[in-house]
C-alpha cells in the first residue's frame, strides 16, 4: 500500500511557504503523493474547511510540480461540471507534462448546489456532463487531432496540444455511491473513496470488480482511500471537523491505527491518502513523522 496526503491549501491562514515546506516534508520522509483538493466558491454560513483561504488546486498543482521532483501529484478530487472540459483538458495535459508525467486525475460529480447555482452550472444535470467530460478528455488526451460530438461541446478536427506526457493518464474517480463506481467501471482507471470504513470499502471494492468485468475492462481497478489521520500524543486539531454521515476517520494511538490501516490493506486499498489539512502546519510534519517511523514499517508493503 502507498501513502499520499493532501496539500494544506485551505482551512487556516495562507502561508505559501509554510505549505511548500508541508509538501517538501511529505516528498523527504518518503510519501508518495501529494494531493490538492477542490471548491471555488463556498456559502459564507457554511461550516466547512474549505470555505477559508482555498488556493485554486489546477493552479496549485502547477506551482507544486516544479517544488517536489519526485512525488506523484494528484487531484482528490476536480468537480469536472465546474470548469469548461477543453480548457481542463488542456490544463491538467500541460501539468502532466510540467511534472514529467506524474499526474494522477482524481474526479468526482459533485454535491454542493449552492456552489453549482453560483458558478451558473446545472445540478440536476451534474452526472451527465461529468462522463461526457471524461469522454472528451480521453479523447483530447490520445490524439492529436479531435472531432467530438457531444450533448454539451461539440467540435470538428480540432488540434490538440499539448497531449499528456504520460501514454495513459489515470483517472481515480471520487465518490461513495454505486453511481460514482459505475463511472469508474465505465471511464476511469481506479476509485478514489472517502471516509468510509474498511468493510463499506471492501464492499465497494466488489461492487466495483463486478461493474469492472461487467463493461469488459482489461486489468483491474486501482482502489485508493481518502481520510483524515489524527495520532493520539501528536496530532493537534485547529480547526473543527465532522465527518458527514456514512464516513470514518482515523483517530488512535499507533497500535491502533496500525491495525485500522491492516484492515484497509485487507479491504483492497492500494493508496491511502491523509487528510492532514485541519492540523496545524507543525503538527502534519510530526504525524507524518510518525506515521513513517511508526505506523508504515508494521504494514507490508
């Protein structure tokens, strides 16, 4: 199982070179990825971590591929409804090729109606444009010159560039619901779940493996996890967080923890990602201290 956690871009007062340091850290003990996270715009009354000093994640991400050399880079996860899918498209090819072909696409549908109605983009309508998106991004993505024709953008041999530098750039698609694994069947390369506990994934997980064979997909699906990680004597909580109903977080001491993520390596999760961003700058780099000398060697690999 690999380990990645999430860039510090939202939630407390923004320090540039306090979350480039975050990200360094998690690069020089060892994480595999960084990941960014999106909202554009948030009801002021909502109570939510995003709502606060949340530094675009396209343009983040961009700026992070020439701060850490090695990591993977990924998206946990884009809106695809939010932004128009040719410029998208096109944004996230160049930050492939930026990176040397580190990007991983992490996706989802969407859920807050506030912000859709705000950005002038449908709700109802928000599951048919986020597969016709993948559908055209597949398509700008292996070709260089591109005719599609869709519900939403059409358009007729076109050029395209830049293509990724990556042959096949992975799409993880987001979400909990069997609609969210219905579309990564049908248009991803893995599920990207969040917050949900080891047997609600391991079921999922064989929802997915089902739909998998079901659309005569070659391979297997990359399955991936997101959630918060507090270790009890390190982590220090700044900011308030409520997991919404049906989702789990990982609280404990290290034994703890360490049996909690055997169980998820069990349930089929191949990268875990941490949410670290309601912790204070200091106290991330420590539970990622401690997660890699503590928790990490007592997990097979």
């Amino acid at each position: 199982m690999e380990f990645g956690i999430c860039i510090p871009h939202y939630g407390k007062a923004i320090d540039v070179q306090a979350i480039l340091n975050n990200v360094r850290h998690a690069e020089a003990v060892g994480f595999a990825s960084v990941w960014v996270t999106d909202h554009i715009i948030v009801p002021r009354t909502m109570d939510l971590i995003y709502r606060d000093n949340m530094l675009e994640p396209v343009a983040l991400l961009s700026h992070i591929a020439a701060v850490v050399p090695r990591v993977t880079l990924g998206t946990s996860v884009l809106i695809l409804p939010y932004r128009n899918p040719v410029v998208l498209a096109k944004m996230l090819a160049t930050i492939d090729q930026l990176s040397g072909g580190r990007l991983i696409v992490g996706v989802g549908g969407g859920w807050m109606t506030e912000e859709f109605a705000a950005l002038g983009t449908p709700f109802p309508a928000r599951g048919k444009v986020s597969d016709e998106c993948l559908r055209l991004m597949r398509e700008t993505w292996s070709q260089a010159t591109v005719s599609f024709s869709g519900q939403y953008t059409s358009f007729q041999d076109m050029q395209v560039s830049p293509l990724p530098a990556q042959p096949h750039l992975p799409i993880w698609v987001g979400g909990v619901s069997p609609r969210a694994r219905r579309r990564a069947a049908e248009f991803g390369d893995g599920w990207h779940a969040t917050s949900l506990t080891a047997e609600a994934f391991s079921d999922g997980a064989k929802h997915l493996h089902t739909l998998w064979r079901k659309n005569n997909r070659a391979g297997a699906p990359v399955l991936s996890m997101r959630a918060p990680l507090f270790i009890e004597g390190v982590s220090q909580d700044v900011l308030t967080y409520a997991p919404r109903p049906g989702r789990d977080l990982l609280r404990g001491d290290v034994e703890t923890l360490t049996s909690r993520l055997r169980a998820y390596q069990e349930a089929g999760v191949q990268h875990f990602v941490f949410e670290l961003s309601i912790q204070s700058f200091d106290s991330s780099a420590r539970t990622m201290d401690t997660f890699m000398t503590k928790i990490k060697p007592k997990l097979r690999g």
